[in-house]
C-alpha cells in the first residue's frame, strides 16, 4: 500500500487543544460541521447517563452529509454513517487518521497519527443525535480549490503540479446530477440560516443528465463500481451496508 504523507499542522493543533481540556467528556467538531439544537440537549443527558460506565470510552453520531446544495445528501456506500465524536478525555486517546474518528494510542509520539499497528478503536455507545457536515456545499469554482487540496495530501505536490499543467483545475467542479440523491426537507441547525441565505450558485448545479469528465477526477460514489452497490444496499438490503468499515467497536447501551 502506498504510504500517505499528511501535514501534521492539523494534528497539532487538535493535540495541544486536547491537553487544555478539563472536562469528562471532550467534544469535537470539524469546521464544516454543525450540531443541530434539537440535539443538544440529548446529547448532554447521553453523557450524564454513561459518565460513571468506564467500558464506554465514545460516543458514536449519525451522519448527514450535504452535497452542492443545503437540500440533497450523499447516503451510498462511499459516505459513512456514522462516526465517534465525543470521546473520554483520557491521555491515550488520539484523532486518528485525517481526524475523521479516535483510537486509542499508548505513548502516541505526536507525528504518526494514521498508524494503525499498536492503536485500538474505542469501545463507544449511540446517541440519537447526528452531525450535519456542509464541507461538500460551497460555490463549484471554490470546491476546485478544496478538490487540489484533497491530491496534494493524498498524492502530494508533484501530482497537483502535473494535473495543474495538464489544466485539470480549469474548469468549475461539476457535482453531478442531484436530482439522483436523497432529498433533505427537514431544518437546518439555526446558526447555519445566515450562511445557507448566501447561496447563490444554483444555476452551476445540475439535475439531468450523466456525470460530466471535466472534474479532475470522478467522485469515488459516481464509480460505476460503488454506484451498483449503493443501489443493491438501497434496494435489496434495506439500507444494510457490504463490508462497512467501521472505525470502533459498539457497545449495547
């Protein structure tokens, strides 16, 4: 497997904010993502309820990922579920990966956070809460930026500078057909009502037609591959997912 370099700024970052945390419970939120108010206060009675039971070292949230717009999500097989975002505050408890979930890391040295050897996921619970995650929802010519800085961590500098040249990051990110996605009619948290009344790039979104070849690359979820899964989950399984990964271990609580 090809080994991924990431810049460790990010981590640090998150590390140093980790040790000034004094409470039982540390909660951790993404820029680009948002709890609704309705939640809150579930969310705070799941703490009191499981802060003496040990075993629980998380708490697991359900996902909502928004995609182009404020009213169409990405649920197939490419985009998790769910994911760990309160966690103990205990020393060996780490970010891990690009921060997208925890484990455990016995004496962690602060540079390898995407090791897997000597690491154990946490054994976490439920709350009925979910996380509403708006990183795929900004104009098309600025999710180009967001897409070079994806490569470059992934696949590093000299990568982007040959697609660059190539002018593979000309042309406004094409989110594909959204008429083909889940549709979101429910609120939205409130704080997010003054930023979701800028948008203003519904005409660049489309919703007819098969995905275009301008973007750089296809998505993983418009892989013919993954797109036949998504519907065999959704049709067949009842929304089941084939060989999930999962990130922790859960525990009936």
């Amino acid at each position: 497997m090809r080994k991924k370099n990431y810049p460790a700024s990010n981590f640090w970052i998150r590390f140093l904010a980790m040790k000034h945390c004094t409470g039982d419970w540390l909660f951790y939120l993404q820029s680009d993502e948002v709890v609704h108010e309705r939640d809150l206060d579930t969310i705070r009675k799941r703490c009191e309820e499981l802060l003496d039971d040990r075993e629980v070292e998380g708490l697991l949230f359900r996902y909502r990922h928004f995609w182009g717009d404020y009213e169409h999500v990405q649920d197939g097989h490419c985009w998790y579920r769910k994911e760990i975002r309160i966690v103990r505050n205990k020393a060996d408890i780490h970010s891990w990966e690009s921060a997208q979930s925890f484990r455990t890391i016995p004496g962690f040295d602060g540079l390898n956070y995407r090791q897997q050897d000597g690491t154990y996921k946490l054994y976490v619970a439920e709350v009925d809460a979910e996380i509403f995650h708006y990183g795929w929802v900004r104009p098309p010519r600025l999710m180009q930026n967001k897409i070079k800085a994806f490569k470059t961590n992934h696949r590093g500098r000299e990568s982007v500078a040959k697609m660059e040249a190539a002018h593979k990051f000309d042309r406004i990110f094409d989110y594909g057909n959204l008429s083909k996605l889940t549709v979101y009619r429910d609120s939205h948290p409130a704080v997010m009502l003054p930023w979701i009344g800028t948008f203003d790039w519904n005409d660049q979104l489309r919703f007819s037609g098969p995905a275009k070849s301008q973007n750089p690359s296809k998505p993983k979820h418009d892989r013919t591959k993954y797109r036949v899964i998504s519907w065999i989950e959704k049709k067949l399984l009842g929304g089941r997912r084939l060989g999930e990964f999962s990130n922790y271990i859960l525990l009936k609580r």
